[in-house]
C-alpha cells in the first residue's frame, strides 16, 4: 500500500456502517506499512491490513470495491496478510468479521471464537485525570499488555 491508498481505505471502510476513518489507516500504515496490502488493477480494487503482536497476528480492515467483489481479490488479500504475518513470526492470527465475510475467513480455515457485539453510542468529551493521549514510550506496556490478553486456543 501506498499512502495514495489511504483514501481508498478510507471511502470504502464507512461502506456498511464501519465508520472508519482516513486516520486509522494512517495509523496502520505508520506501525507496518508492508502489512498494509493493495489490490490494484488499477484502479485500486481493494485493501488488506495485517498487523503482528509478538506471537499473535491480526487481520483487520479486509475491504474490496463493489464492482470487484466475486473475483476472488479478497481471498487474494487475506492470502498475502497471512504470509505477512507468518513471515513476522506470528503462530496466531485473529480477525473480526463482517457476517457477509465469514464463508470467505471460514473457507481459510479460520473458525468462530467468540461473538462480536458493536455498540454504537454518543460520547461527551469529558476529560479525567487519570487519563491522557497515548505516546509512542507507551508503546512496549501496551503490547505487553496486549500479549498477556490473548489465551491460547487449542
């Protein structure tokens, strides 16, 4: 991916209800841009994100333009985001799922783990003393804290 890209990402990604925003793919593309995949017969057909935690991978953000589903580009992406994470070391990898998508993950041999529950909600910007904008030196505690976070599936 290209940060060209990035406004591919961020047209499709509010398609569905998914409210996504030009800045966290910004953020993908910062942490890992070899995890950020395109599809580009051009022009750009679809996106992937694949991003490592230590032993644990997650695939997140999987999103083909309309007039290109059913040409087998997503089965592409998820494909190449799983190599990617393989090649990084990963031996775990997650995703959620749009309900539209699971036969695809499911054909990939992923397999249900648990429900996703969305909220959708109005928030106040009321500040708290106790918290603050994450920086970059806080970076190594939250990975840490992400790997203690994820249990190991048989």
């Amino acid at each position: 991916m290209l940060e060209s890209d990035l406004d591919f990402a961020a047209v499709y990604g509010n398609e569905g209800g998914l409210a996504k925003i030009r800045a966290e793919f910004e953020g993908f593309f910062a942490h890992d841009p070899h995890g950020c995949l395109v599809a580009e017969p051009p022009p750009t057909a679809g996106i992937c994100v694949a991003t490592p935690y230590g032993r644990a991978g997650f695939i997140g953000e999987l999103i083909v333009a309309p007039e290109w589903r059913g040409h087998g580009i997503g089965r592409h992406l998820m494909e190449g985001a799983i190599r990617h994470l393989h090649a990084r070391g990963v031996q775990t990898v997650f995703l959620d799922g749009v309900p539209l998508a699971v036969p695809l993950y499911e054909r990939l041999g992923f397999r249900k783990v648990a429900p996703l529950i969305a909220l959708l909600g109005t928030m106040t910007d009321q500040p708290h003393r106790d918290v603050r904008p994450m920086k970059a030196a806080d970076l190594p505690a939250v990975l840490e804290l992400d790997s203690r976070s994820v249990r190991r599936r048989p």
